[in-house]
C-alpha cells in the first residue's frame, strides 16, 4: 500500500480549535504565513490531502504550537 492509498479521514486538523483558544482569525494566520486563506480553509475544513513541511512549520510558529497539536489522528 502506498500513502496515496491510505484513508485520509483518520487525520483531523484542529486548526480551527487553535486559532479560536488564541483570539486569532484565519485571514491574521493567513497574513502571518504567507498562505491564502482559501488553501487554510481547506486545511481547517479536513479536506486538504497533503501539506507541506515548510507550511506546517510556518502555521505552528505564528501559533506557538507542535504539529501534534495541530494535526491529530482520529479513528
């Protein structure tokens, strides 16, 4: 099996839940990070199928969290 084969639905992006405990909105993220709002509504609303290291990297230091923090999986 390949990861393109495997069920994304097992992962849940929490980003919604970190902005709202940091009075932050998605446009300040978006402005933070150099990231369109459109690509971190995607992302918010679980149906991003891949992301890159430098953009989690990013979005976790305008947070002030882990990649665990954000992304967790669910079964």
């Amino acid at each position: 099996m390949t990861p393109a084969d495997t069920d994304l639905a097992g992962i849940h992006c929490r980003l919604d839940e970190l902005l709202a405990s940091r009075g932050m909105t998605l446009t300040a993220l978006s402005d933070a990070v150099g990231v369109s709002i459109v690509n971190l509504s995607v992302l918010k609303n679980d149906r991003a199928k891949a992301i890159r290291f430098s953009t989690l990297v990013a979005i976790c230091d305008a947070l002030g969290c882990e990649v665990g923090d954000l992304l967790v999986r669910v079964q």
